[in-house]
C-alpha cells in the first residue's frame, strides 16, 4: 500500500505553515552554501528536527527583518545629530515618537540575536544551537549593541513630560532642567553607535539576499560607500555648529560672524555642512578667517582630517571596485592589445586588420572566454546538456537526425565546433574537399550553385552529405552576415557511428535513397 504523506526529505519551507518563515528559503544563495534543493530540504528538517524557535540566516522574514533595520539605522543615523545640535530641544512630538519607537526595535534586536541563526565560514550548515549563538554573539557584539540600544528615547521622553508638567517651579530649577535634558541629549551620542549594526547589515544583505549576480552585489558595495561618505559630511556639518553651541556661542565664533543665531534650522545646517565641505576638500572656500579659539582649531583640524579619510576610503574602494568589476572584459581588451601588437609586428594591411578585430567582435562580444577549456573542465552530463541546451533544436530540424536514440544525438553533439564567419566570408568553394556539415545558429548564407542560388538563414543547414559519402562540394557558400554556425566534421561523426552499428546500417540506406534528391555541397 502507498504511503499518502510526502517524503521526509521532501518536506520544505513552503509545507509547515506560519514555521516556514523562519525556516531556510530556496535561492541562489542558499544553493550555493548548501549545493541542492535536496540539501536546502534536509537543513529545513534539521532545524525542525531541533525543537527550538531559531530564525535561520536564509529565511524570508530574516531577509526584510534587515533590510527593515537597515532603513530605521539610517534614519537614527541622520536624524539624532540634527536633533542635539539645530533643534534645541523641540523636536516636536512626531520625533520623539520615532526616538521611543527606535529604542524598542534596537532592543528588540539585542534580543532577537538570541535567537538569530549565525552563518558560520568554517562550517557549512549555519549555527542553529542556541547556546553556540548566545556565546558567540556574547562575545562579539552584544556591549557594543547594548550600548547603542540603550532607551535613552524614554528618559529623554519622561524628562521633557516632566518639565512641561512643573509649570510653577522656579527659575533655578527650570535651569537646572534644561542643563539636565542638554547633559542627556549629549550622551545619547552614544547611539551613533548603531553604525555599526548599519555596517553589519549591509555585510549581511550581500550573504542572504537572493540577488547574489555581480552587479548587484557591486551595487550595494556602492551604495554602502556613499551612505558612509555622507554620514561623515552629515556629522561633521552638525559637530560644526554643535561645539560654538556647547560654549553658547562666543562672539567670535563662526555662528555670529555669519549672523546665523535667529536663522532656521534649514540654513543654520547648509551653513554647517558647508563649512564642514570646504575643510574636507581643503579648498578653504567658505573659511575666509582663521580659528579664533582653541576649540574651533581643533574642530577644524579634525575636520581636515576626516576629509584626508575619506578621500583615503573613496580611492581604495574605487580602485577594488574597478580591480574586480568585468574581468572577462578586461581579459578581451588585453587580448586585442596583444592581438594589435602582433598585427603591427606582421605588418599586416588596414583592411586584414579591421576584419581581424570585427571577427573577433562577433566571436567574443567584448568578453575573453576560454570555451574549449571550460567544456572540457565540467563533467561530461554537464557538457551535453549545454550543448543540448544549445544546438539541439539544430540537430532535429535534419530529416537524418529526426527520432533517433538520445545517446545518439548526446554523442553527436559533443562533437559540434562553433565557427564564426563574417560578412562576405566564403565558408567554402566549389570543388573544394567536403568535409564538414554546418548549421547555422544566426545569420544568413548564400548557396551558389551552378543551376540557382538559395539563401539560408537562423536553423537551415547545408553540407549533410558529406558525412557519409566524401566528395568534392557542388556550389561556393558566401556569408551574407555575421554568421554564427556549429560545424560537424565528417571523420568524428564516422567515429561516433562506429559506437552505434544499428544507426549507421540506417544512415547508409538513408544517404544512398536520397542520394539523388539532397545538393551535394
């Protein structure tokens, strides 16, 4: 009797219910960790197996639970310098709500990577044990983590609730609030700490996004770059008007020179980023005078030295990014330098040089491959059904092909040689030996016999009785376009009918009736 229920093996994320969210989903990424869907199954049974609430690295609810973080890092990333240093502390309800909603999901997060399933490099199934977690983290990144997250939204929250409430106390105590709420704003800079966790996401979007392709992954190398290149211009605009702020504004101080001490919010921080820009480029436009106290020296140093950092960053990521990007373009360049070097050595004229450089435009498309070789490197199941993929739609528009043994046509492929001819190419003339078939994947050919000419085009063929009778071919074949074609030589075929007696018996008889009805080419 059948057993109803499915396989064990085949029991997947998609067939457990609300569990499936937490469990590893099928991608690019998760096959290449893990190399099969079987394998992606059997790590699903696993963690279903262990009994214990985890959310494994490659599920879907991890994959927008970061992109999620990362969006709400940003923003906390942004939005608390502006807050300590323009807003003064009225910041409106709308951004104290963002602040206590932050906190909670910060906090959340700390407890959360409890229970996070860790990618390990040294192993190749993630960590799902919950005390290999707890240690791990607990060592790595929980204080930094804690630090950031602490909910200095609530206290800050409370405090202000608590002054607007004592409408009635003094002027002493009312300052003494202030100095308080301002001592409170200042140390919740430690929540740029979350700088961090905006790094590690990044890292971890790369590990368990679904689009792993190489472009994409170059994008969010980009992106992260000019997300940390403008926090650093964010910041250091803010630290500009943020220090004469802390000394209440000196009248020496830049704030007074640029009259800037009733302007909005808005100027008062293009002001800053501004003045943050000309000393990071060191172009000194926008900084007529020079410090006029020790604290703004050393507010500009720092600043100097931050744009030398980032101008040290932007050129090694620059230079990898361009190292690493397109190398088999790079490769198909440096190819045809020293293609152009040994044409130039040979002397060989203008017009051989350019249908030289066309060819091999056509054959490569800008891109340097090493085909034979990487044919040959795959397994042979993994040869014939490229070249399946490839030319067997070819190979059964031929009446000699048609319904034949699979291992049959398998075998035949393997033997296929891809040929490119440009325009007005002669891909052989009358009278010369025939000694191959030619199918043509794209372009278009011209057959010139003695009686008619007969153009070909995309899945035609010609030459196919050369493969069982040789002789001499009966017309010349121009290319009329930038033919692509697969050739079959008449000596590997006879090698491979050689394996299959049966087929050749059949393959005689078929050349020998149709002997008088095919154009010899």
């Amino acid at each position: 009797m059948e057993n109803s229920q499915a396989p064990v093996g085949r029991r997947t994320a998609s067939t457990c219910g609300w569990r499936g969210v937490f469990l590893p989903q099928l991608n690019r990424q998760s096959l290449s960790v893990y190399g099969s869907e079987i394998a992606v199954e059997k790590e699903c049974i696993r963690q279903l197996q262990s009994g214990v609430w985890v959310i494994h690295p490659f599920s879907p609810i991890r994959s927008y639970y970061i992109m999620c973080m990362v969006s709400i890092t940003f923003l906390n990333l942004i939005g608390i310098p502006m807050e300590i240093a323009f807003l003064d502390g009225y910041s409106g309800v709308g951004w104290e709500g963002f602040n206590v909603f932050s906190d909670t999901l910060f906090l959340m997060d700390v407890a959360l990577n409890f229970r996070m399933g860790i990618i390990s490099e040294d192993s190749e199934v993630a960590i799902l044990d919950i005390k290999k977690i707890s240690v791990i983290y607990l060592k790595s990144w929980f204080i930094p983590d804690v630090i950031a997250a602490f909910p200095i939204g609530y206290i800050l929250l409370i405090a202000e609730l608590q002054s607007h409430s004592d409408t009635s106390t003094s002027g002493s105590k009312a300052s003494r609030m202030v100095r308080i709420l301002m001592f409170v704003r200042i140390i919740s800079l430690v929540r740029l700490l979350r700088v961090s966790r905006l790094v590690r996401f990044f890292n971890e979007v790369e590990k368990v996004s679904n689009a792993n392709l190489e472009y994409v992954q170059l994008f969010f190398r980009i992106l992260s770059l000019f997300m940390m290149m403008f926090l650093l211009c964010h910041w250091n605009g803010c630290i500009q008007y943020f220090v004469p702020m802390l000394e209440e504004f000196p009248s020496d101080c830049w704030v007074r020179r640029e009259k800037l001490m009733n302007a909005t919010v808005g100027e008062k921080y293009s002001f800053g980023v501004f003045r943050a820009l000309s000393h990071m480029i060191q172009i000194s436009y926008g900084s007529t005078e020079s410090p006029t106290n020790e604290v703004e020296l050393w507010v500009v140093m720092t600043s100097m030295l931050s744009g030398a950092l980032m101008y040290t960053v932007l050129v090694a990521n620059a230079a990898a990014i361009i190292t690493n990007v397109d190398q088999a373009a790079k490769a198909y360049k440096n190819k045809m330098n020293h293609l152009d070097d040994y044409m130039t050595f040979l002397k060989l004229p203008n017009d051989l040089r350019l249908r030289i450089n066309k060819y091999y435009g056509a054959r490569y498309g800008g891109r340097w491959f090493d085909e034979k070789n990487f044919l040959i490197s795959v397994s042979s199941a993994l040869r014939e059904e490229i070249l399946t993929v490839m030319c067997s739609s070819l190979l059964n528009n031929v009446p000699m092909f048609q319904n034949r043994d699979v291992n049959f046509l398998n075998t035949v492929l393997l033997q296929f040689q891809h040929e490119v001819f440009q325009e007005d190419d002669v891909i052989f003339h009358q009278n010369a030996p025939g000694d191959r078939m030619f199918f043509i994947e794209h372009g278009q050919v011209l057959v010139e016999t003695d009686s008619f000419p007969q153009e070909l085009a995309d899945g035609d063929y010609f030459g196919e009785t050369c493969l069982m009778t040789k002789g001499k071919r009966l017309a010349t074949v121009r290319a009329l376009t930038t033919c692509q074609l697969f050739s079959l030589s008449s000596d590997r075929f006879q090698r491979v009918l050689q394996s299959f007696p049966d087929i050749r018996r059949d393959m005689e008889k078929f050349a020998q009736q149709d002997k008088e009805d095919v154009i010899h080419l």
